[in-house]
C-alpha cells in the first residue's frame, strides 16, 4: 500500500514552470484502483452506445476502432490526443465511445484521459462521480493511481483519469515539466494500454499545442455546420509534425436513423 501512496506523488507547488517531481511507481491492473459499474441506461442519455456490441449505433465506432488501431499498431504508437478545431465538434462523446468499443476486444486495454482543463467532460458523459482528477496530480495533491477509476459495464472495463477545471494557466500546466512527466509515467506503467486524450478545441486556445509534442498521432472530429474547410487547414498548419490518423465527421443529420457522427 505505502509503495502505491508513494507512486506518482508529485512535489507541492503552485508553479507549474519550477515544480520539481517525484515520481515512483504507477500500478496498471492495481487492485486499488476504485472501481465503478457504468449505468447503460444513463450512458444512452449521454450519447455514449459503443459498449453493447448488439447496438447498431456502436457500428461506425467500431469501424472507426478497426481504423484507428490499425494505424496505431503499424507505427507503434501508444498516446492517441483526440481534438478538434473549434468546440462542441463531439470530441468527448467520440473519446469515450471510442474507449469502450475498444475495450470490448479481449485483447486490447485503454486507459482514457480527460486533458480538458477547460469543460472536462468525460467524468460526467460515463457517470464516474467526482474525486479528483489530473490537475491535483499535476498539483502534487493526489497520485495518479488515487484519481483513476476502473469502469466496468458488461464484460468490459476501461481506466479513466478524469480532467479538472484549471481557471487559469491551463496552457502552463499543458507545457509544464510535471505534466512531461505525469505522461512519461502513464506511457511506461501502463504500457500495455492504448491511451486516448480527450482534448480542447485547436483553434480556441494554446492548451493542444502546448502538449502536442507530446502525442504521437491525433484523431480529429470536424462538427458538421461547425468546422469549416479554412479551420482544418488551420489546424493541419499545427499538426506538420503529428499524424493525423483519421478525420471523423461528426453530427452528419442525413445518416438514417441515426443522430452519431459519420466518417
Ligand atoms: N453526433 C452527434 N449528434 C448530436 N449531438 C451530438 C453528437 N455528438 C455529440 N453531440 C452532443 O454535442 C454536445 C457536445 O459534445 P461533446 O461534449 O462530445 O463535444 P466536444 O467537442 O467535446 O465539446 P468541447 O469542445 O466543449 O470539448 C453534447 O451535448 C453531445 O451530446
Ligand atoms: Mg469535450
């Protein structure tokens, strides 16, 4: 227990510039991770479908899940930061259905991540109750394995490490050294795991460009009637040294019978 109280215990302070870290040891499949049965009837409300395998709205996530692995595996890539130019494009809803249609293959695990300091959502889009979340590890006031929850629905399981509202800096904490190094520990401990980042907006901030170097390939959701041609342009002139490995358009209306994205 003592050895998972000190892992990923970063050192107390409020500059994100200077902070120095101390970090020891994460546990992938620790048995003190909390964990939380998901509500199927409460993901539906929140547009989340991908975890019932005889759902035929989970089909194109699945596709998009084929698509995506595909490419993550022939690079050897591990952290996905999934993103968008301007807001409300669907970004949380596709990280987390993604998360779960992935987690439905026996073989594959993912951890998902809520690097949205600005409207974290993932927490709420899956029902998690609220207890800390990355800006208190970043902070030094929680370890990583204090703030990440198992979620299980079905057979399934996914990690979650939830986001925090920052009211101000996020751009700082996004570039700081101790966020460097909270993603260096998640890329070693949890290894096995495919890591999805629920981003901000491109366009609207400095937060993704901030920690873009740190990602090693980018899924972005363009909104229909809200992402305009010149705004991916836009975003492709920051993405030169990030893959893009797949566009997905979101919130197509002319798709029968269905209100989820297409792509
Ligand atoms: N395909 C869709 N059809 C209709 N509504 C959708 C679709 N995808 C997402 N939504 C809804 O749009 C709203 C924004 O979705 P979401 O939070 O996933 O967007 P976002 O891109 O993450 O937003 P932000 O830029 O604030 O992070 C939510 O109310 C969500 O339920
Ligand atoms: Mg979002």
């Amino acid at each position: 227990m003592d050895s998972i109280r000190q892992a990923v215990e970063l050192a107390r302070a409020g500059n994100p510039h200077s902070t120095p870290v101390g970090v020891a040891r994460a546990a992938d499949e620790s048995p003190q991770l909390k964990t939380v049965q998901l509500d199927a009837r409460y993901l539906e409300s929140m547009r989340i479908v991908a975890h019932d395998p005889i759902d035929p709205r989970g089909g194109l996530y699945d596709m998009l899940r084929t698509q995506v692995l595909r490419e993550m595996d022939d690079n050897g890539w591990q952290f996905l930061a999934i993103t968008s130019a301007t807001a409300d494009c669907g970004k949380s809803v596709t990280a987390c259905n993604l998360a779960l249609s992935i987690a439905r293959l026996a073989e594959r695990s993912v951890l998902l991540v809520d690097l949205d300091f600005k409207k974290p959502k993932v927490a709420e889009y899956l029902g998690l109750p609220g207890n800390g979340g990355l800006l208190s590890v970043l902070k030094g006031e929680a370890s990583l394995t204090s703030v990440i929850t198992e979620a299980g629905i079905g057979p399934s399981k996914i990690l979650v490490l939830p986001g925090e509202v920052c009211k101000s800096g996020s751009s700082e904490w996004m570039a700081s050294q101790n966020m460097n190094t909270v993603l260096q520990t998640v890329k070693r401990e949890f290894r096995s795991r495919l890591v999805i980042f629920d981003m901000p907006p491109m366009l609207t901030g400095d937060d993704v460009i901030s920690v873009l170097p740190q990602m090693e390939a980018v899924l972005l959701v363009a909104g229909v009637g809200t992402t305009s041609l010149a705004d991916i342009k836009e975003c492709r002139k920051h993405l030169k040294t990030t893959p893009v490995v797949r566009v997905v358009v979101n919130r197509v209306t002319e798709v029968k019978d269905s209100y989820y994205g297409y792509y």
